[in-house]
C-alpha cells in the first residue's frame, strides 16, 4: 500500500491503472467495521483500490467542533494495509483548498429533511469535496455506507445530474452484535449510554413490522418508533421520520420503497439509523 498526500501524487501513480477498473472509498477515517466493510467491497470488485481519509472542513457547521472529530491515522493506515488497499489518499485541507473556492456548488433537493433539515450547508459541503476526489481518483466505482442513506441519496442525485462516469454501490449498514450501527461516534457513549442505544435499531424494526403488518398512517408509526426510543433511552431525539426513498419526499400512505430513519442525541454523540424497506 502506498500513502499520497497531495492531489498531484495520487494523479500521477493512477494515470499508470487507468485501463484498469478503479474502486474507491471516500471516508474521513477513524476505521470501524463499516468502513472495513467498504473496503473489503471495492478490493473484491475491482483491480486497483483508492481510499481517502478527509476531515472535509466544508462539511461542519459554525456549532460544530471540526477539531474534535475523532482521528487516528497511524491506527488508519494499519487497518487499511491489511484489507490489501493499493492507495491511501490523506490530505492536508490546504492542498484540497488552497484558496477560497471560486465556485460553489448547492444541492436543491433531498437535503432539507432528516440530518439535513438542522445542518444547513452540509450537503453542499459534502458534494464539493466528492466532486475534487472525482476528479482527481476519476474512479469506475464508488463505494459508500447505507447508515447514512440521505448521504448516499444526496450523492446519487449529484451524480446523476452532473454525469460522473463512475457506479455509487451502496454497502448495507455494519452492526454490533447487539444490532447497534457501528459510528465513529459510537465512542463518546457513556457505559451507560451504550447499553440503552441498541434500542435505537429496535425501534426502527418495530416500526418496519407496523407498516408491513398494514399500516399505512405515517404518523402512527413514526410516534410508535419515538415512544419505544423515549421508554428504552435517556437519549433525545432530533428526528423520527418517514419518506419516499431515495426522492426523500413526504408521503402520507406507505407504498413503494420508504425510509424510516431517526437521529438521537446522547450527552456527547449523535447517532443516526435507519431502515429502508418495500411496501
């Protein structure tokens, strides 16, 4: 495995696979299963894989610590070598951004709801920042985690307006054995707080069987999921939702493919789940 650093690099050791199929993980490292998933996924897949690891600043809002998104790039590049990844792309901000952006880029849909209803700008963040790793990886396929399913949602609908000449594979959601999805931020959970956010996937499924058993009233399942995550957790909740997905699009009678995704708030972490499911 090979480290790049700068945009440059990583350019000119790809120009030499370019008649062979390129895979790439785009994450902002701190490694966990999900991740280990992705990767395992893209070599599998493809001849030549590239992950990048990117605290992207443009993402983070003005109430969000950009500082203390947790890093770990010794115990990264570890992880990485022993999934049998060819290039790991870690770049500094200042060779991603060494000036103001000239252009900006701003999605008009799918981003005023779940995550992106309290984190205005981020979406926008996110798309910038996939759209220089596009150009410079020029990747075949692009693997990325259903956990964050608006993200990907978002993403597919850049792709698709833009014409990028790349497959967005979406890898199912990694768990704990207790059903808990695997975050980076699953660490800042109290002992305490771990044991009750189990619960949080729980909820999810008893309001799945509510609307494969017939019901068709979004509001009924959705305060269903909040009060069994109000009973089990000390947690708060930011958000219980139900729409059309990936158009993420309020629907008031269930049918066809639907997400039920929720966000709950701990004393230091955030967690976000969902399930995505047919009627």
């Amino acid at each position: 495995m090979k480290i790049l650093r700068t945009p440059g690099s990583l350019r000119a050791v790809l120009k030499e696979h370019r008649h062979k199929q390129i895979g790439f993980v785009p994450t902002m490292g701190y490694f966990h299963d999900g991740h280990l998933s992705l990767m395992k996924r893209a070599v599998q897949d493809n001849d030549i894989t590239v992950v990048s690891i990117f605290v992207n600043p443009l993402q983070f809002g003005p109430n969000e610590d950009l500082d203390k998104y947790p890093r770990d790039e010794d115990r990264d590049t570890e992880l990485a070598e022993n999934q049998d990844i060819d290039y790991l792309f870690i770049p500094t901000v200042e060779s991603m951004y060494p000036h103001d952006m000239h252009v900006r880029l701003m999605m008009n849909n799918r981003t005023d709801v779940l995550c992106g209803a309290s984190r205005p700008g981020h979406f926008d963040g996110v798309i910038t920042v996939l759209a220089k790793l596009f150009h410079i990886v020029q990747p075949d396929k692009v693997y990325m985690g259903m956990k964050d399913a608006q993200q990907f949602a978002v993403v597919d609908a850049f792709c698709q307006d833009l014409n990028f000449p790349l497959e967005l594979v979406g890898v199912p959601t990694v768990r704990e054995e207790d059903g808990l999805a695997k975050s980076s931020r699953n660490v800042f959970l109290s002992e305490a707080e771990r044991n009750e956010a189990p619960a949080i996937n729980n909820s999810l499924k008893l309001g799945q069987t509510l609307a494969k058993s017939g019901e068709k009233d979004t509001s009924v399942i959705t305060a269903c999921v909040k009060e069994a995550i109000e009973k089990e957790t000390s947690g708060t909740i930011d958000y219980v939702e139900l729409y059309r997905y990936p158009e993420l699009t309020v629907t008031k009678d269930i049918c066809g493919t639907v997400i039920l995704a929720v966000a709950v708030r701990f004393s230091n972490a955030r967690l976000i789940d969902n399930v995505i499911f047919e009627v």
